[in-house]
C-alpha cells in the first residue's frame, strides 16, 4: 500500500468508509520501488460488464487526494457506460505524480503487470497526461486496453470523439431552452484548452459561436487564440461573464459554492468529469438557479464510447458517431424526466443508469 505522510494518514476505516459509501467492488494500490510507480486502481462495478476507464496521471498534493479522485472517476464512469447503453462497468485508474518527470516505459510497462493481474476486471484506456503511445507501452503487458492508435488497429485518440458528444449534448439543451439548438452567436465559455477544450472550440467556432476560452496554461489560451480568434479571459475571471453557457472542460468541482454564485448563464455544458463538487446539493443549487444542467457523464461520454466499442470489437468511425449523436436524444430526455420528476439533472441521469444496471444484473442473476 502506498505510504502516507504522518500530517496526511487517513484510517483504513475511513477509506473503507468511503468505498462502502459510494458502492465500490475493489480498489486496488499499486506499488513498484524501481519505477517509482504509485498507482490507484479503482473498480466500481461489473454488472454490465469488465470496469472500463482510463488512467490518469496527476501530480496530486496528497494521496488522500488521489484516492478520492479515483473513487468518484470511476462512479462516474460506472454511470457513463450505463446511460450510453454500453456493456461495460465502471473503473479508474491515477497515477500519482509529475507526468513530465516520471512517466516512462517502464513505469508504463509496470502498471500494464498490475492490470494483467487483475484477468480482465479492468481496461485501461488515456485520460489526462496520457496518451495513445503510452497505451502502447501498457498493451506490451496486458491485453485489457484499448484507445491504441489506428496504425495498430485501435480506434486512436478518443480526445475529438468525447469533443463531438459535447457539442452534441450541448445543442440538444439549446434546443430545450431557446427551441433551436444552433449555436451561431451564442456566447459560450469554454474552461480548459486541453485536447477535447480544443475540439470542442472548433465546433463552436465553425457554428459561428462567440467563444471566450480560459486555461491554466496561457499558452493552451494563445494557441486557441492564433488558431480560432476566440476571447481570451482570465481563469478567475470567467466566472463573471454574461454568457449563455458555460463549458468546464478542466478539471472538477468547479461548480462549487463560490462559482454558482457567480456565474450567469443559462446552460452548463462541458466536458471535465465530476465538475459538482457536491451532486445532491449543487445539482440542486443549479435547478433552483434555473440553469440547465447537463451531466457531466452523459454528454462526455464519446470517448468511452470510442474505447469501448473498440475493446468490445466492431469499430467503425461511423458506428462510433452514430452512437454518440444518441447523446442528443438521451440529453433530452434527461430534461424532460428532470422536469417531470422535479429533481436536478444530475439525479435524473443517475436514476436512468442505475435503472438500466438493475435492470441487467436482474436478467443475469436468473441465467
């Protein structure tokens, strides 16, 4: 097991606390001395099928930090692969540490060894500082990945795939709030200019959006700036905009006591993962706002998608698309059922993929 900091120990009761809380199968740490590897595989749930989701490297500022990121990443994506009607589960995996300093093949070839052991229960796949070459490196250990390049057979980066699924979702809640889902001169603010910020900034562009676009990296800033003509705005300064909808394609919890009191838009729609920083309550604080919510897990689905039915077999770009313009039709109906039901986007989402996964697991307990 990973050893804490004295000033950072949590009890394995508290860790067991939480994935008896949040309804875990297994998480597993992960430990190599000549790699220097330290890794946190979390598994969620199987009913639909293996734990799918992707590894991220991160240079956290504790473990505890890294534990929770995991845990709450792969509910999501248990959720993710639910409501995209995919027969998959829902896994996570972070590495703990500085990208730049630490990631090699070696180290990558290490984690692959974890997995293998695992047989199948988890399937890797890129996330944040990863990449498809690094897949590469873990497929040299363990055949349960998948996001591998094209070149190799695989369905290739998943980054313009997942762009393409928030577009979609958020058309479809324009759509809903204003009667039309074009997005020509609707002012949206995209957080984060990473490889899906970056796709997702050239839908709205081409639609004749006016994009605003902010980044921890000024650089990611200027090169959307050379490359699209957006606004540029500052980190802090996004939240204060007049908008129509704001995009968090960061990472989460950006919606947050501080930040709902500060935005004015009539949409949320992006693509970071666990961007409530509480469901239950700031899903709600949104509904009572009057802002249309979509969950995060539904509408940035397109890159599970992309892996999943490349791991699963029968890839094809244009069956990957025509899955992911689904998201328009399920977005819609989660509004409705929100509106229905009286409940927050978020809840809704939930209930429609937990429906599915009971659903499921009730058909193979009678087998």
């Amino acid at each position: 097991m990973i050893r804490l900091k004295e000033a950072e120990k949590i009890s394995s009761i508290e860790i067991f606390d939480e994935v008896a809380r949040l309804e875990h199968e297994q998480v597993v740490f992960c430990y190599d001395a000549a790699t220097g590897l330290k890794a946190i595989i979390a598994i969620h749930n199987t009913v639909l099928g293996p734990s799918l989701g992707g590894t991220r490297m991160w240079n956290y500022q504790n473990e505890q930090e890294a534990i929770t990121d995991a845990l709450r990443l792969s509910r999501g994506m248990t959720f993710k692969a639910s409501i995209s009607a995919l027969n998959l589960g829902g896994g996570k995996a972070v590495i703990i540490g500085d990208a730049s300093k630490i990631k090699n093949e070696a180290l990558l070839r290490r984690f692959g060894r974890f997995i293998d052991n695992l047989g199948g229960k988890y399937v890797t796949a890129e996330d944040v500082n990863m990449s498809p070459l690094d897949m590469e490196y873990i497929s040299m250990e363990t055949r349960h990945v998948t996001g591998l390049s094209e070149s190799l057979g695989g369905g290739g980066d998943p980054s313009p795939v997942t762009a393409y699924g928030v577009y979609v979702g958020m058309k479809a809640c324009a759509q809903k709030i204003y009667g039309r889902d074009s997005l020509e001169n609707r002012k949206i603010a995209v957080q984060g200019a990473g490889h899906v910020g970056m796709y997702l900034i050239e839908h709205l562009v081409n639609e004749g959006a006016i994009v605003y676009v902010s980044d921890i990296y000024p650089e990611r800033v200027q090169q959307a700036v050379d490359k699209f003509k957006v606004i540029p705005v500052g980190s802090d300064e996004i939240y204060d905009l007049d908008l129509d909808i704001y995009a968090p394609c960061a990472l989460g919890a950006t919606l947050n006591d501080e930040t709902l009191e500060r935005l004015k838009c009539a949409i949320i729609a992006g693509a970071a993962n666990n961007q409530l920083k509480d469901e239950n309550y700031h899903g709600d604080v949104i509904l009572k706002k009057g802002i249309i919510y979509a969950p995060d897990f539904l509408i940035n689905a397109g890159g599970l998608i992309n892996v999943g039915i490349d791991y699963l077999g029968g890839w094809s770009k244009e069956r990957v698309n025509r899955k992911v313009e689904q998201i328009y039709d399920t977005t819609l109906d989660i509004l409705r059922l929100s509106d229905k039901e009286g409940i927050n986007t978020q809840a809704a989402a939930i209930r429609l993929a937990m429906k599915r996964i009971r659903e499921i697991g009730q058909v193979k307990s009678a087998l």
